[in-house]
C-alpha cells in the first residue's frame, strides 16, 4: 500500500497537518462555471487527502472549511457549500469509519440549520471511538472568534472559584481552545496562491511551517501533499531556540 510505504519511507512525518483549502471560487471561474461547482471540485479533492493523510499516519489533519468570515458570502454561495457537507457525510461517513478516522467540529455552529447539526452529531457519534487519524473539520470557524470564547470561558471559571486569575497560563489558554488536548500544527498547507493565514488557528499556528503552492485547491493531488510534506521535513525547527 502506498500509504504505508511512504511512512516507512519518511523520517520526519509531521503529526499534525492543517489545510487552508482556498482556491474553489477561481477553479470555477476559469472554466465559466458557478462557485458551487468550484466548491464540489474541492470536496472530491478533500475527499482524496483525507483518504491518503490516514494511510500515510499523519495523527491530525485539520481543514478550514468555513470560516466565521464565510457568513458574507451570497446565500446561495453558502448553501451549496452547506450542502456539499451533507453530501461529503452522507457518501464518506461509512469509509471515515472503516479508516478508523474521529472525526471533530470545531467552530461556532449557530445559524446552521437543523439537518447540517444532525449530520454533524452523527458523524461525531459515530466516529468518537475510533482510534486513528483525528480529521478536524472546521466549521464556523474564526481564530480570533476561538481566542475570545477561550477567553469567556476562562473568566467564567475566574468567577466560580474554579481557578484563579493567576493560573491562567499558556497552557491553560491552550486547553481552552477547540484543539485542546491536540499537538499544535507542525505544517500547515495554503494552496491557492495566497500567502496568509486569514483567521485559521492563529494561536496554534506560532511555530508552524507553512507551505503555499500556486495549484488551486481543487487541483491539488496527493503529489502535491507529498511535495508540502518532502518540504516540510527538509525544514530546520528551532522553536525559538538557538541551532
Ligand atoms: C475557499 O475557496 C473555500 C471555501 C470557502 C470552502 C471550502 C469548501 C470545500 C473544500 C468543499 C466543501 C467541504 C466541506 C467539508 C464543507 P474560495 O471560495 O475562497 O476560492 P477563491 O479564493 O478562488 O474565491
């Protein structure tokens, strides 16, 4: 299996992966379709990185699939991607399983309807055991948006007593955020020729290596996710510290 070569193969695999996947509004354009269909694209080319991330061995692949900014798009731009969703669930659920992948939301879910939610506990329920890669889809999701309820929830816990205003520390901000508990990204991927974090894990992000690449995330393969990860292992991390 190709999955299983590659780990063996690789001496530097990072554990966590994050993907900014932009790029699907352009890919349409280009060939004189809707945004939909751009964003339809992006979902089979998601599709595939889930499938070779898991069979690589990466532990967490994090994916920014609506942001908190996203809400200003068009109604009929954000209901199609909202549909894609149920779509992905309905088709990839079994096989997420099967990968033995867990599958998390992070982001803030107001305003989204009844049936989106029931996809999304189910997928939660039925994946919460599993044992191997942890896929975070990030929905609703902004990082300033995560640092603030970070922030409420450490006040509240100030007011009940449960610790003091002196205890809160870097870590105790980490745990509170929505990857609580999970290592921060060591590489995080933007395909789509942009060159910025625009709101995505700006906490986590510190000292993650970032690789930008041109292809439109549609097109991205998995050749392209071994070329980030080739590139990624050739990098020297200092963390701040002296080589
Ligand atoms: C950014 O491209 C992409 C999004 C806002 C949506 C990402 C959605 C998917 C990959 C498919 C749906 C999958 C799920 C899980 C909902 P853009 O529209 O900003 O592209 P542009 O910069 O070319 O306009």
């Amino acid at each position: 299996m190709i999955g299983n070569d590659l780990e063996t193969a690789r001496e530097n695999l990072p554990s966590h992966v994050a993907i900014i996947m932009d790029g699907n509004g352009r890919w349409a354009e280009k060939r004189g379709l809707l945004r939909y269909f751009g964003h339809d694209a992006g979902m089979k080319a998601m599709t595939e990185i889930v499938r070779y991330a898991s069979d690589m061995g990466i532990g967490y692949l994090s994916v920014y699939a609506f942001s908190t900014e996203n809400w200003k798009r068009s109604e009929e731009e954000v209901s199609g991607i909202f549909k894609l969703l149920l779509i992905y669930v309905d088709k990839e659920l079994d096989e997420l399983h099967r990968n033995n992948c867990k599958v998390n939301i992070l982001g803030d879910t107001t305003g989204m309807s009844r049936i989106v939610l029931k996809a999304l506990e189910k997928v939660r329920e039925k994946t919460k055991g599993n044992t191997g890669m942890i896929f975070n889809i990030c929905l609703g999701y902004g990082g300033r948006a995560e640092l603030a309820r970070a922030a409420r929830s450490l006040a509240g816990k100030v007011a009940d007593g449960t610790i003091a205003p002196g205890e809160i520390d870097e870590d105790a901000i980490t745990d509170a955020l929505y990857t609580g508990g999970m290592p921060d990204p060591d590489l995080l991927i933007r395909p789509g020729g942009e060159k910025r974090l625009s709101n995505f894990m700006l906490w986590q992000c510190a000292y993650t290596e970032f690789v930008f690449c041109e292809t439109l995330w549609p097109d991205f393969t998995k050749e392209d996710f071994d070329k980030a990860i080739t590139e990624y292992e050739a990098r020297k991390r200092r963390f701040g510290g002296r080589k």
